[in-house]
C-alpha cells in the first residue's frame, strides 16, 4: 500500500534544478523517512515518490514504499487504469455542468512554460502531441472536479481554458492573478 504525502502550494515535488539542497516534498519525505534514502529508486522516482503534480498545484502524491510496490503503480499509471480526481475552482462560471476535453496538448512553440491544445492539423506546437482526456463535472458555482486517467503536463490548466474556464489564478491561462492557482489533486483510485 502506498503512503499518501500532502503536497501544499508553491512546494516543488523534487528539488528544482537550479538549487538542487532546495526545499521540496521529497526532503520532507526523507526526513520523515530516512530509510528510503537507502533503496535505488529508478531516476525521477527517488524516495518511491511515483508521480508529480506542477508546483503551484496542492494535494495527495503518492510514494511507493518499496521497489515492487513502485514498478506496480508505474504499470498502473503507464496503462491509464488510476483515475486522478482533482478540485478546481474557476475564474469564469460556464453555462454547462458537465464537459469532456479529449484534444492532445503539446509543448508550445513560443513559450516553453505553456502547453497547447491541438485545435487544427496545422496548430503550431514543439515535439509531439500528447493524447489527453479531462472529464469536468460542476460541484457548486464556480467548484468544478476534473477527472483524469492521463497525466500529461499541464494537462487540467490548458483543457480548462480550452472550454472556456481558466482556473482561479491561473496567470498562464487565463485565470488571472489570485494570490494562488486554486488546482487541488484530491487523490488517485484504482
């Protein structure tokens, strides 16, 4: 069974690469847990820590407490079987309750910090075009859960401006400039 470690605002999920003794998730996992310093996890999967969220994204990350364990989710998250469910709350109400975006995003051309939607054969992007699907149900209001089996980056930020709804501080996309990015992972079910 894996351990489910809270990732807060702001707080990388490894160490950014200009500072590498920086403060990130997996320096608090290591503290909490030195043993796993001990075990050769795969590259990009130190202390078990089996998948990322972006910095300014909150919520449940898992890490897998032994190698096995580790190699099972990678399979599982590789085959699309994990439904992430995230919580978001939006910059702008829409008229619907429930959406599916199913475009594939890639790397934009411009700006390597933005991913894009592929809205035609010509769309203008780097690299290649990742499938991706994001289920949108509305909870209450502008409180929307996105639903995902892919993990592409940025995937739930550009889908959500895509249908015409940036998330609440999302600069990037549109969501304006809130103290936050209000994108909260609640957690993975198998």
């Amino acid at each position: 069974m894996p351990t489910t470690l809270s990732k807060s605002t702001g707080l990388p999920v490894f160490a950014p690469h200009d500072d590498p003794d920086g403060d990130c998730l997996l320096k608090s996992l290591l503290a909490a847990d030195p043993w796993r310093g001990d075990i050769a996890w795969p590259a990009g999967f130190e202390g078990g820590i089996a998948h990322r969220l972006d910095n300014d994204t909150s919520g449940a990350v898992l890490a897998a407490d032994n190698l096995d364990d580790l190699s099972q989710l990678r399979d599982w998250f590789a085959a699309h079987k994990l439904i992430k469910r995230y919580r978001l709350l939006v910059a702008r109400d829409v008229a619907w309750d429930r959406n599916v975006c199913d475009k594939p995003v890639a790397h934009d051309k411009r700006k390597r910090s933005r991913m894009i939607v592929q809205r035609g054969n010509n769309t203008p992007h780097r690299g290649k075009w990742y499938d991706a699907t994001t289920t949108f149900t509305r909870i209450d209001r502008r409180l929307f859960e996105a639903i995902i089996r892919t993990g592409v980056t940025l995937q739930i930020r550009v889908h959500a401006a895509f249908v015409g709804m940036p998330i609440l501080g999302d600069h990037l996309y549109g969501g304006g400039r809130d103290t936050r990015l209000h994108l909260h992972h609640v957690g993975v079910e198998g």
